[in-house]
C-alpha cells in the first residue's frame, strides 16, 4: 500500500470541496478514486454518484472505534495516547478517539490519570 509520499506530483491530491461541486468532480475522468471523510449522510451520496460514476471508493463515516485500555497496559503510555487521541484538533477530527473502554482493574489508575492531564 503507498503512503501519499510515494506518489508523483499530481497524482495524489487533497480536494476540499462544497457539495454542489461533488458531482462533477466525481463525473470528471482524471478523477479515479474517492476517499470520503465525514458524516454518514453526505457518505450515501457520494457513494450513490460513485457508483453511478464506477469510481473506487473509501469511506470514513462517524469514526467511533473504541479506544481500548487492557489490564496488561503500560497506564502511563494508555493516558497520553488517549489525550492526544482526544485532543487532537480540539477534539474537531474524524479520527478523535469517542469511546472509551477500559478494563477494570486498571480503570480507577487510568481514570485518575488522564483526569489529572486533562486539568
């Protein structure tokens, strides 16, 4: 799988744009993939006028995967990375950690820690 640093020049690009645009870039043949981040409804649309176009796709909708803390974890590395996680972007991106599941033996450990980062 290629890293976007392993694209030439023009091959890759980030397209940020309103959704009247959308389906014209999508129709456009230069254009050959997708790669949607965002919310569950503009996701069925673009999908529709993917498939409508046979474009490949990707999509990202709700990131709400678990952040995940086991018995067995190093509590102080868990916290940081559930902060930056978190935080991250004021907490504004697609890919922020939303849910919280730790085990219970380390709950208590991990609770006071990441609180006492957050104040």
């Amino acid at each position: 799988m290629k890293s976007c640093s392993d694209f030439g020049r023009g091959e890759f690009e980030n397209i940020f744009a309103y959704s009247q645009q959308i389906e014209n870039l999508i129709n456009d043949r230069r254009l050959r993939a997708v790669k949607f981040c965002g919310s569950t409804e503009n996701g069925k649309i673009i999908a529709e006028k993917c498939g409508l176009a046979m474009k490949k796709t990707n999509f990202e909708l709700g990131s709400n995967d678990a952040f995940i803390v086991l018995n067995d974890a190093n509590i102080d590395d868990a916290v940081e990375a559930a902060y930056v996680s978190r935080m991250l972007n004021s907490g504004q991106a697609v890919v922020n950690a939303k849910r919280f599941i730790i085990q219970s033996k380390v709950y208590e450990e991990f609770r006071h820690k990441l609180l006492e980062k957050i104040n």
